[in-house]
C-alpha cells in the first residue's frame, strides 16, 4: 500500500513537471509572437509642411527633388513649421537632392527666422511664427520611439502613403503616466482642408527639340507652336487669416491643428495661417522683367518664360524690405502687366504671373526700353529711389528693332539693362537680325557681367540662380551710378570787391542752380564750396549736409567777403580742404567762377588738379581772362570752360555746364 502511495506521488510530480515545462516553452512562443513589430519609416513628397504633422518628433523619408524652389523654406538652422520638411532638410544640409531619411523635432515657435541661400535652396526671412522645428540625420536615437504612421492635422492628409493610416494625436507616453487622446473640435464655419495644389507634367527635352522651329523670312523670327505645358500653380485658401500683432509664440503639441479648422476644447482662438515676408534686406532692388509676347514665341516657350519668372519671383524673396518686381510685355507695343507696387510678395507675384496673356506681334525690344525708361520707374509705380533700378530684358532670338539708343538712355538714366537672349541667329540666320551684337550694345557694360546666352528654352531654368545672384549685387550694379548721383562737387566761388553784394547774390542764384539739378545724399552727389579773395575759407564741406534742402539752404547764407584775386591759392585750398576728403569711389567736380584775372599764377595748382583726378570746370565773368580760364579748366578747354559778359547771363550756363557733365560721364568706356 505505502509503494503505491509513493509510486502515485512520483506519477502526480513528474506531471506537474511536465506541464511547468510546457507552460514555461508556451511562454516564450506567445512572447515571440507579442514582440513589437519592426519599425517601418513613413515617407512623404517634398510639399508637405511640418504644420500638417502633429507628432513632435518623428522620422521620415524624403524623396528626391526637393531642391526645387517652389517648395518653401523659412529660416536657417532653425525652421518655422510653414516650412516644407525635405526641402528645409536639403538647405541645413542634412539632405541632398537625391533624398533620404531624416529626423525631425518640433520646437517652440520664435521671433526672426533669417533667410539665407545654402545648398541650392533659398529659404525666406519671416518675423515670427508659433512652432519651429530642426532637422538631423535620420537615426533613431536609442531608446526612442517613432510612429510608423504620422498623425496629420486634417480629415484630408497630405501626400498619403498606401498603407498609412491617421488616428488622434497622442502625447509620448511617461512611465507612471496615463496618456490621454486629445479632444478635437472643429470651429463652426470651417472645413478641414490641405494645401490646394494641382501639378501637370512638366516638358522633357525629348519631347521635341524647340531649337529646330523654322523662322519666317524676311522677318527672321520662328513660327508659332501651339502646344502648351503648364507647370505646378498652388492657390492658397479663400479667407486665410493673418499674422496680428499680439500673438502668442508658446508652442504646444497639436497646436497646428487650428491650420485646418481644428482646436483642442481648451483653446478656442484665431491662428495665422499665411506667413507674409518682408523681403530680403540684402537684395533691395527695384527690378523691371521686360517679357517676349511676340508671335513667334508660340504658346508654348510663352509658357516656359511665365515659369521662368515664377521661379525668379520666388528666388528674389519679394516684399517691401527686399526686391520688388513688375513685368512689361512687349510685341509690336509695350504694355505694363503689373509695376513696382503692385504685389508685395512672392506668393501674390506667382499667382499675377500665371494670369498673363500672350500680346502677338513683332519683337520691339528698342521701343520696350524706351517705355520702361520714361515710365516704370516712376514714384508713382513704386520706386523707391534708394534701390538700384534693373531691367530685365528676355528675347527669344533677336529684336526686330534697334535697342542701341534707347539703351543708352536707359543706361543715362541709372537703369541697369541685363539681356537674357534665348535660341540666338546661328549662321544660316544672322543675315536677318538688324542689329548685330544687338546685346552687348544695349547691356549696361559690355564685360559679360550682364549678358546671359541660353542655347535652348528647356534649359532657361538654369539661369535662375546667376540671374538672382547678379541682380542682387548691388556693388556690381554699375549702371546705378550716373552723372547726377556719383559725384563730390566742389564751388569755388570769387568773393573779390570786383564782384560786389549784388552780382555775388547772383553767382549763389547760379551755385544752387547747378546743385539743384544733382541727386544730394550722403551716398549720391555730396556738395561743398569754398570763397576766395586774397584768402580762403571754407563755407561748407562734403560731410557737412546730406539733403538737398539743407545744401540750398546753406548756400543761400554764404556771406559776402570782399578783397583780392588769389584764384591759384584758392584751388590749392580747395585741393586741401574739400577734395582730399572727397571718397575713393566719387568722381572729383570743382566748378570754379571768377570775375577778373588772378593776381598769383593758376598754372601749377590747375596742373595739380588735373593730376589728382579733380574734373575742372572755369567759368568765367565780366573781366575774367579767357586764358586764364583755359589754363584751369580740364581738357578739352572747349567743354569745361564757359564765358560770359555780365553777371545776368550766367543762368544761362547751367543747363550747358550740367550736359557737359553728363555727356563726359557718359561718353567713359563700358568694359
């Protein structure tokens, strides 16, 4: 009996051991089973924005072609969420245009993303917005956890990958913590939208060579194409709200859902939804595009060129504080399309570009010059006077008028002529171009610096960035400086008792006469004057005033003096006392006026003038020695030497005086 209790003990344990064992295994092949699934990184396309995803760190991949300027970025280093994600990951660096996986980590918004080019991406300048982000490369910190599928802030996701699906946001969970989902609520009147955008393809250079178009003859210009390519337009919500004053900066996870409609229950409040720049500070310049909408364009290079500025709007950064942009269309007339004022951002421009319609006619270049220059530039179409003026001239194959003329006046004006020339005459065709070299006369200087060549319409696009990058240099914008606005003009007046109080108010009538005529600040024209009998004084130097105003007025108290003739003394004082501290860059005027012949010699000081690169004009009155005042005047004697009888003539000269200052500006080389 005791052998079969124990034998039934032995049974009972060596069962319970086989069935631990086996719970023991069965344990370990539910927790294979349970083990988390492998991570897998969502991807997204290049437009969307880091304001659409609600997590607040997340990995992805990008695709490649993000690079492309329609894509926007905002800020450096540092990006406001209005961003797209992949393109400001191309311009930090983290990514190439070929793509790749980032990580990404949302921040608190800030007051100042600075614009900046890096990477062949222009991103933009905004003055605040209320989430940032950063990008780094696209490993998985250890002990991180990602989401497979991102959480958008709309019904309507953007860019949805298969497979992908949205739920509600939630907070990353905290040992010990519960996390909740939060409450979403959409505001009355609103519906949850995504960034409206409608992309065709865009043209392949094998589609058709736009080189081989045969060109009429006589008139030498191609025949029209009737195909048309668009590209990718983006059109922003009706009834955006804007950026106020008085807006919050605090960042908190899930606050882009307000983009879409959506608040949490707590927060019921008005966000901004377009950010508007400023523009970039350090490309402000007042810019002209002068388009081709003749005939023989076609359609479809029409096109192409709309794009081409599109890009360039987009590029240049446009606002009030930056670059500011209008278009003239030419053909067999000009005609405005839009000017300087009329769109203050890029956004806006692109959308105004879009809507230009093709013109027809002939390719008047000469006559489109010569309208920009009487008209565009004007007050009251937005220039703003201390930005350099451009004109952008785009030709598709060559004009069938003359621009040398008209050029140069544009160019006498301050206006700096770049030529764009598409499909130039090859060989078998330059028998019909009118003008050769119709580019190099008409450009503001003829060093290559403002002609750009491009062999065909499909690579138009590559001429993007040079365009920007010389448009935005301002020190190279040679055309800005004309005989109005570059100079240090120095007076130098005769006070001797010969003149007397009447005719020296008349001599100050004839000063301020010429100086009206100049552009006076402290970086144009500067002005001062010195008086002279057997001593010198000086009135006033360059430093001493920066508007016109104050330079009239400051002529208009110059004092009589009375006494001697010392006209050689008073051009060494002038030399000594205005001149030395004229600035390197200034061409050098002295206007010397006298009544009588000089008591001490004029030749030596002339001379030295002369040789310190001081433009002497003498104008003499009454008793003034004809000799004398070619001895002093720069040569040739006949253009800078004047002569009067009397004192009530001398208005008379200012007209004269000043064209010859401009006809010997004008008439220096353009290399």
């Amino acid at each position: 009996m005791g052998i079969a209790v124990l034998t039934m003990k032995a049974s009972v344990i060596e069962m319970f051991l086989v069935l631990l064992v086996t719970g023991i295994h069965s344990n370990k092949e539910m927790t294979k089973k349970m083990k988390r699934p492998k991570f897998t990184v969502p991807q997204i396309n290049c437009d969307v924005k880091a304001r659409k995803i609600i997590n607040p760190e997340f990995v992805v991949q990008c695709p490649a072609g993000c690079q492309d300027p329609r894509y926007h970025v905002y800020g450096t280093d540092v990006y406001a969420s209005y961003s797209s994600v992949c393109a400001a990951a191309v311009h930090s660096g983290v990514l190439d245009n070929s793509g790749g996986q980032i990580l990404v980590r949302k921040a608190a918004g800030q007051s100042g993303y600075k614009g900046s080019y890096s990477n062949g991406v222009q991103s933009l300048s905004l003055p605040r917005w209320r989430e940032s982000f950063v990008v780094a490369e696209g490993k998985p910190q250890k002990g991180g956890t990602y989401p497979s599928a991102l959480t958008y802030s709309s019904a309507k996701r953007p860019a949805a990958k298969a497979g992908e699906t949205t739920g509600a946001y939630q907070k990353p969970s905290v040992p010990g913590t519960t996390t909740q989902p939060v409450s979403l609520m959409q505001v009355p009147g609103t519906t949850p939208t995504g960034d409206n955008h409608t992309t065709s393809p865009e043209p392949s250079p094998s589609a058709g060579s736009a080189t081989s178009s045969p060109r009429p003859q006589p008139a030498g210009h191609r025949s029209q194409e009737p195909a048309l390519w668009s590209t990718t337009t983006y059109t922003s919500r009706p009834n955006s709200p804007r950026a106020h004053p008085g807006e919050t900066d605090l960042w908190k996870p899930g606050s882009v859902l307000l983009d879409a409609g959506f608040v949490p229950k707590e927060e019921l409040s008005t966000q901004p939804l377009d950010p508007v720049s400023q523009g970039d500070p350090n490309c402000k310049v007042d810019l002209s595009f002068l388009i081709d909408g003749s005939a023989s364009i076609g359609r479809r290079r029409f096109r192409i060129q709309k794009q081409f500025l599109a890009d360039i709007a987009q590029a240049l950064d446009i606002g009030p504080a930056g670059p500011l942009m209008g278009v003239v269309q030419y053909g067999d007339n000009p005609a405005t399309q839009f000017n300087l004022k009329t769109h203050m951002n890029s956004r806006d421009l692109k959308t105004a570009i879009e809507n230009i319609a093709q013109r027809g006619g002939l390719s008047n270049v000469g006559r489109a010059i010569s309208f920009v220059t009487k008209n565009f530039f004007s007050k009251a179409g937005g220039n703003r006077g201390s930005a350099p003026n451009v004109a952008v001239v785009m030709v598709d194959g060559w004009p069938t008028d003359k621009v040398e003329e008209a050029a140069r006046l544009a160019r006498e004006s301050g206006i700096n002529i770049f030529f764009i020339t598409i499909e130039g005459a090859v060989e078998s065709e330059k028998q019909y171009v009118m003008e050769p070299n119709f580019a190099s006369k008409a450009a503001c200087r003829t060093n290559g610096f403002y002609v750009l060549g491009v062999p065909s319409w499909f690579s138009l696009h590559k001429t993007v960035q040079p365009l920007v990058k010389r448009v935005c240099d301002s020190e190279q914008l040679a055309c800005s400086k004309t005989c109005l606005n570059s100079a240090d003009v120095g007076f130098v007046i005769d006070g001797s008792s010969s003149v007397g109080t009447g005719n020296f108010r008349t001599v100050l009538q004839f000063v301020a006469n010429l100086s009206r005529e100049f552009e006076i600040s402290d970086t144009d024209t500067r002005v001062g004057a010195v008086q002279y009998t057997y001593e010198q004084r000086l009135e006033f130097g360059f430093e001493a005033y920066s508007t016109k105003p104050d330079v009239l007025n400051a002529i208009k108290r110059v004092g009589y003096w009375s006494g001697g003739t010392s006209t050689g003394a008073a051009i060494n004082y002038a030399l000594g006392q205005l001149f030395e501290r004229s600035k390197p860059n200034k061409r050098k005027l002295m206007v010397l006026i006298t009544d009588g012949r000089s008591y001490d010699d004029v030749r030596v000081p002339a001379m030295a003038a002369h040789r310190k690169g001081v433009i002497t004009y003498a104008i003499g009155v009454a008793w003034a020695a004809q000799d004398e005042l070619d001895v002093i005047a720069t040569h040739p004697a006949k253009d800078h030497a004047f002569f009067v009888d009397e004192f009530d003539s001398l208005y008379q000269l200012a007209p004269r005086v000043i064209q010859n200052i401009c006809t010997e500006f004008n008439s220096r080389p353009r290399n």
